[in-house]
C-alpha cells in the first residue's frame, strides 16, 4: 500500500476564504501561554551563516566583532587600532587581530499546502489557541494544515525575537505563496496571514518545489520543512541532496494526524484521496496491518533519508500541545549544536 497521495475518511468540504475576509490573529493557532514562552526559547545554526549584519551567529567572513579569530601580518592601510602590540612586543613583528564577525541567521519555513494537509480527526476547539469552535473559513476539525500553520508562526516569532530574518514559502505542486526574509517583527504578521488565508489544495511536487525555491535563496539559510511528506521517499532524497549541497541547514517536521498513525478506523466507510486519487469504499479493518506496516516503514525511511544528510528530523502529532515539543525539540538541538562545537 503506498502512501504517495493517502487517503482518508471523506471529509466534509472546507469553504474558501470569503474576499476581503479578515487576516486570522496568531491566537487562533497559538495559545497565549505558548507565545509568551517563546520568547525565551533560541534558535541556532548548525553550520556558519552568511550575512550582513549584527547578531549572534558566527559568519565565515573575518571582521571586527568580540569573537578573537587570528592573527595576520599587518599590511599598509589596516587599522592601528586592530594591532596586536602584545605580540609585537615578542616578536618585533606587526600583527594584526582578526575577529570573528556575528551575522543574522535566515530562517525559511517551508510549508506544505497540499492536498492531503487538508486532513484532521482533531476538533479545531480543543486544538485553537483562541478556543473557537470553527476555523475562519468555517471548519470544525483542526487538519494538518493547521498545525503546520502553529509551528510556522512559532519558529517565526522565536527567529524575529532574537534579532534574525524570517521568511516564508507555501508549496503544493509548485511554489504557492512567497513572503520574503525580514527581520522586521511586522514581517511575523505577514507569515501568519499568509498561512491563515491559503487555501489547501492540489498535489505535491516537493523535487519541483525545491528548485524554485533554491532559485530565490542564493545565501546558507536554515530551512525547516513542514509537511506530511506524503510523496515519494526518492523525491525527498533527492531534494534534500539538492538543499545539502547548497550549504543550507534544514529540520525537517514530518506532521502526522492520529488517525493516519494508528488506523482505528472500524466501520467500512469510504476513503477519498485528498489530492485527486478518487474514492473507495473499504473495510478498515481487513487492511488496519497492511496499512500500518506501510505507513510506518514509509515514517522509518522520510527519517533515516533525513538523518543521513545530517539534519534534524521530527515527528509531529497535530493531537500533540504544540509548545512542549516544540521546547524539547530546541533545547535538543542547541545542546547537540554546543557539544559539536565543544567537542
């Protein structure tokens, strides 16, 4: 059984956005108690950022910052005030202190808004931050969508709050929606809207998207991916090769709904393809094994392929609290990212 294109207990068709509808507050995604604890939370880079200007993570350019780098012969036209008269003192030799210069990381979420992102078996109450019954454009079940939407805006505000750019890409079979990299903190309303007026449709095409996307970011970003990765585990592998041999560093959040992990599913029902599969009427319980062994080596291989390019990969469940693992998860990181660095 593959899971290119899952299916799902037919739900009830989502309304479109009505025009000039109002842009969704962020609390309809994130509880307030989360976003006044993300603040505090810290987003690192694995690898040595490109930028421009002042922040706190280390760019291979040398410059003049606190963080000492090396020495070099002085040469006419440098800065006195950079020469190390310690040295000089020595050896009798002009040498000039180099430094390591503090540049701003790029975040770039990437967001699937495919079809099959359109599922969930969650009630959005439960789930809303702002505790509505219904969504903006009339839903009463919290999908994948959704929960990508939260996990977007978090990693946005944390990125903005500690003085970086965010930006924001929306895909399906192609790029959908592009907000560009800013460290303005308005830029964090702009990444919300986006995502809280898309509508979710079509297919995917991760490898095509990838490549418009590398077209656009020429600098090393950090790339989080947050999709269900419901496409083929070779498309994947050869998109991330393309993103790891651009230098990015890229998490990837793989968001799954309870009910495609477990398949508690009793009654034969039918099960419509959320990106133009069809339908079929099925006993849920006659397929539950095959279906599980499939999802889950499907899970296994989306893991180990992004591991083995050396990025961090997450599973996520959209019945999950989106502020504890999300902290476990940064907390995670960061101290892998010291130890490397440490060590």
């Amino acid at each position: 059984m593959s899971t290119e294109g899952a299916s799902h207990p037919t739900p009830a068709p989502a309304p479109s956005p009505a025009p000039g509808q109002a842009a969704a507050d962020a609390t309809l995604y994130l509880h307030p108690q989360t976003l006044a604890r993300l603040g505090s939370f810290e987003l690192r880079a694995k690898m040595i950022v490109e930028g421009v200007m002042s922040g706190m993570h280390r760019s291979p350019y040398k410059g003049v910052s606190v963080e000492f780098a090396q020495h070099r012969q002085y040469a006419p036209g440098d800065d006195i005030r950079r020469l190390d008269w310690k040295v000089f003192a020595r050896t009798d030799r002009l040498q000039v202190k180099e430094q390591q210069q503090e540049t701003n990381l790029d975040l770039v979420v990437m967001v699937d808004s495919s079809g099959s992102m359109n599922f969930g078996s969650r009630s959005f109450a439960e789930a809303s931050g702002a505790g509505r019954k219904t969504s903006l454009d009339g839903r009463s079940n919290w999908t994948k969508f959704d929960h990508a939407t939260a996990m977007a805006a978090a990693l946005a505000y944390i990125t903005l709050h500690q003085g970086d750019r965010a930006g924001l890409v929306v895909f399906a079979d192609e790029v959908k929606n592009i907000i560009a990299r800013s460290g303005q903190r308005s830029n964090w309303r702009k990444i919300v809207e986006a995502l809280a007026t898309h509508p979710v449709e079509a297919p995917t095409d991760f490898g095509r998207v990838v490549e418009q996307m590398l077209a656009k970011v020429t600098n090393r970003c950090l790339i989080a991916v947050i999709s269900d990765f419901f496409t083929e585990p070779e498309t994947v592998k050869a998109a991330l090769a393309r993103m790891k041999h651009k230098g990015h560093d890229v998490i990837v959040f793989q968001v799954l709904d309870r009910a495609e992990t477990s398949f508690e599913f009793a009654d034969p029902s039918p099960f419509e393809g959320l990106e133009g599969e069809g339908r079929l009427r099925l006993d849920p319980r006659s397929i539950r094994k095959a279906y599980l062994e499939s999802i889950n080596g499907h899970l296994e291989k989306i893991e180990k392929i992004s591991r083995g390019f050396g990025f961090d990969y997450q599973r996520v469940s959209t019945h999950d609290w989106l502020g504890p693992p999300l902290a476990a998860f940064v907390a995670r990181r960061n101290a892998m990212i010291k130890r490397s660095k440490s060590g």
